[in-house]
C-alpha cells in the first residue's frame, strides 16, 4: 500500500462568491454579539458584529474612494492594531488585493515585496518601516476615518479570483509573493472540526499578533465565520499574563505558538481555566513536554496542525479525533495528502516529501512573477512542501522536519527533531537545537546548542544520548547559550546555529 490519504473531495465553493462576505456572513443574524474583544489588563474593547462589519464595507468605501478599482493591489505597512484586520477584509470586500506583511521587516525588505508587486496603494502605521517611494499612502487615522463610510457592496465573482498575497520566506531563501484565490477561506471550513472543534458559542483567544497571518485566519477570520468570538490581548500583554484574561473573559479556545506554551508554563504549578475546553498550536513543530505539561497544568489537550503558507493547515488533530501520540495527526476530511520520494508514493511508515494534491481548494494561485519557482514545487499532481514526513496506515503523519535541516552524519540522514527530543528531556536542559556542521571537508557532524540556568557537563549529555540514540545520532559537541535564534515569529532558525560555532571556533 502507498502513502496516499484521501478523504474524498470538499463542498465546492458557491459561485459568485467574496472571502471577506463568507466571514462577515453571519453578522446580519447576530448583529449585537461580541465579534472581538482586545484583552488588556485593565479592561477590554468590544466590536459587535455590526460595527464590525460596517468598520469593513465603510473603509472598503473609502479604499475605491482613492481612485482604486478591483484587482488593484494594497501594502499594508500596518502594526499590531484592529485596524489590521478591518482593512484587510475591506479591500477584499471591494475585490481589492491587500499584500499584508509583519511590521518588523525593514525598509529593504518591503523595498523588494514593492518591486514584485507593484501596490497601487500603501497603508501604513506609525513608526512601521518603508522606503521611500511615489506610492500614495495612507495613515491610520485616515483609516480611522473610513469606518463611518456608506457600506460598500461586496464584489463578487469567481472564487478562483486573486484575493490576497501573503509572503513566505521561501527554502530557496529568496522570499515569495504567495497567491491566493478567494476560495481558500472556504477550504478553511475543514479546520472547524478537523482541528479546532469550533461552534458558535466559542470564545477563541489567539495570543499572536493582528498583523501575523496565523492569529488573521486561526484568530479572527474563521471565529467570526462562525459566528463565534475572537479574543485577542493587547500589545502590551505578556504571555506570562495570559492565564489571567483566559480565566478573566471565559475562554473556551486557547490558540499559540509553541514558545508562547513555553513561555507560559515557565510558572509553576496548575493554571485555573475552567472554561477553557482545549489549546491549538501550529507555526513549529510542539514538543511532547510541552504538551505534556500543559495538559498537567490546566488539565486540557492542546491539538497540533501542520500547513504552510501556500495551503495553510491541513494535517492536523482534533478533539474528535486527537493525533496519536508522537505524530501531526491525520490530512482533514476533504483533502487528498501523500508522502513522495523520487518515484512517487512511497510505501506506509517510509520516509518522504509530504505533498498536497493540487485540487485542494487552499491551495495557492501561484508565486507572483515566478512560474519556474512555482512549477518547481509540483510534481505531477501534487504541491511539494518541502518537509519530510511518514504516513502510517491510518493516516497519521509524523513529521520529520524540513529536507533542508534533515542532517548528515557519516553519510546517515538524521532528523533534528528526533535528537532534539532526546536531549529536551536531560536535566538542566530549558531548550535545545542540533544541526550538522562541517568541521573540516568534506566531514559534517551533529552539533547541540541548549539554554538553561547553568552549564551542563558535556559527560552528563553524552551518557543521556547515547542510551537513546544510536552512536551515529548523537552530538559530538554541546554548546551552552544564552538564547536559540529565532525569526520573526519565534520560530527556530537551524540554519543560524552554523555561525555560532563558527565564531568559537572558525569556519571548516
């Protein structure tokens, strides 16, 4: 048998149809219900569905009202604010393309994403970098201003029309102008009981930012296409701080990136959430301590799901049907999910490429300006991810890491995360991360780096591995830092380790 999961294929998407009407939907049928709450310290502000929605179709009103027609594309330059998502969905509303991209890139960057885009138009926040340029922009006052606007009707038309562009940072290392159609919040509809259990009656709290797409489609689209709550906490909140609002605004769905879990659980002892039913991450791979401590702390599962950029997330677990230990969980129903090797489909429990069929109506359009990047990422029928995976006959995925920080040791090929899991549990040990370095041609081994309150003795290490780990496995090095280097979303950057070692001891 081949590693092929297929779940059948999903409700088509209706014709004509608008992303940012399929979200705002059920706002005539509960136009009083609380749609958002920003969670800080000392209070909360409230949007109703209604003032939502007329925030939304008023500035999609005064985007057109800039001389802009469908299909024009939108900058948006845009910081950690409500106005994020209520201009987003008004220019999708009006069939405007938004481009939204994380405040913390600098003014080169943006440079390029502008270069690759050609935005007719720029919104930007105060203090959030861009270069100098002949595009009009706008403020977010003048934003502000919008939001008491007539409604603007929604554009609609054929669901495999450009909606929006995010950017991916691309394993080429060159980033990416990802194209998506309209109809990928439709395909969202198979997280709701595929990964998050979602109903109405929800309060989902996203810990992430307004402008990062994780907390845009997990924390606020798909609650409010549901008719749910979205709760987000303001800016200025701690992750230490959330259990607090958690307890102090009902929540029932606890939404993060594994290091915002770490960062929590660093308090010891349970944490009193009586409401809360369970916890979802996704953005990196969780750890089983993480998890299993979390549970141990609130008494809840936390559901993990793989996806990328290009088709957001659709392996995953979920209250009805929670992964089996030490996997992603199972492709949702309505998609179609393989692991490939170089002759197509490889046999259960083999190592691969997990790939997506392109039928999947989450699927990107396209990179924007590079058809070659974009053949290059399908083989056959099916969208490469890049990562590695194995499917068992159930269709749980394990994940094994990328094929670009898969590792080679004495010519075996070793996932990190299957070494990083043996070392996290070694006393002393807060994080670690393993990579291959070339210490003279032609000769790589695996190398450890590790946070924790003190220097951990390099025997205590070895003795630990290699009582799990075959020989070829283990670190030949342990490196004691103050912090492991992440991107711009905590993610972990393998790839920057290599420097580290250089800078002690020289490249090879």
């Amino acid at each position: 048998m081949t590693a092929i999961f297929d779940h059948g294929p999903p409700p088509p998407c209706p014709a004509p149809f608008n992303l940012a009407g399929h979200v705002l939907a059920r706002a005539g049928e509960r136009p009083d219900k609380v749609a958002l709450a920003v969670l800080g310290l000392s209070g909360a502000e409230r949007w109703s569905y209604a003032r939502l929605e007329a925030a939304v179709r008023g500035t999609g009103t005064g985007l057109l009202a800039q001389g802009l027609t469908p299909g024009d594309r939108i900058l948006m330059r845009l910081g950690n604010t409500v106005e994020f998502p209520v201009a987003y969905l008004g220019a999708i509303a009006v069939g405007l393309v938004p481009i939204p991209t994380s405040s913390q890139l600098t003014a080169p960057e943006v440079a390029g994403i502008i270069q690759t885009t050609a935005p007719r138009l720029i919104l930007r926040g105060a203090g959030v970098a861009c270069p100098e340029t002949d595009i009009p922009v706008l403020d977010e006052a003048a934003l502000e201003t919008m939001r008491a606007l007539p409604p603007a009707d929604y554009e609609m038309g054929d669901p495999d029309r450009l909606a929006y562009i995010i950017y991916t940072s691309g394993t080429s290392g060159t980033p990416r102008a990802v194209c998506h159609a309209h109809r990928a919040i439709w395909a969202r509809r198979l997280m709701y009981d595929g990964w998050y259990g979602l109903s109405p009656d929800d309060r989902l709290c996203h810990a992430g930012a307004f402008n990062w797409t994780f907390t845009l489609g997990t924390g606020l689209m798909d609650p409010w296409a549901m008719g749910a709550t979205a709760l987000i906490p303001a800016p200025d909140v701690a992750a230490e701080q959330l259990p607090l609002l958690l307890r102090r605004h009902d929540a029932t769905i606890f939404a993060a990136a594994p290091g915002v879990y770490r960062r929590i659980l660093k308090q010891d002892g349970p944490l009193s959430l009586p409401y809360l039913r369970h916890g979802l991450a996704a953005g990196e791979k969780l750890s089983d301590a993480i998890r299993d401590r979390w549970r141990a702390a609130t008494g809840t599962a936390v559901h993990e799901a793989y996806g990328l950029s290009e088709c957001s997330t659709f392996i995953s677990g979920s209250p009805a049907q929670p992964a089996p230990p030490g996997t992603l969980g199972r492709p949702q129903a309505g998609r179609r999910v393989a692991i490939l090797g170089e002759g197509g489909p490889v046999a259960h429990g083999e190592p691969g490429t997990i790939a997506v069929h392109r039928s999947d109506p989450g699927l990107m359009l396209g990179y924007m300006g590079a058809p070659a990047a974009t053949a290059a990422k399908f083989n056959g029928d099916w969208f490469l991810t890049g990562d590695l995976g194995a499917m068992a006959e159930d269709g749980a995925i394990t994940y094994l890491g990328r094929a670009d920080d898969m590792m080679n040791a004495g010519g075996y090929r070793v996932s990190p995360l299957e070494v990083e899991a043996v070392l996290a549990t070694c006393p002393g040990v807060t994080q670690v991360a393993v990579t291959d370095i070339a210490v003279k041609e032609d000769a790589r081994v695996i190398m450890a780096f590790y946070t924790g309150p003190a220097v951990v003795d390099p025997a205590t290490f070895e003795a630990h591995a290699r009582a799990r780990l075959a020989a070829y496995k283990c670190p030949r090095g342990y490196f004691h830092v103050k912090s492991l280097p992440t991107g711009a979303n905590g993610k972990l950057l393998r790839r920057a380790l290599r420097p580290i070692y250089e800078a002690l001891y020289g490249p090879a």
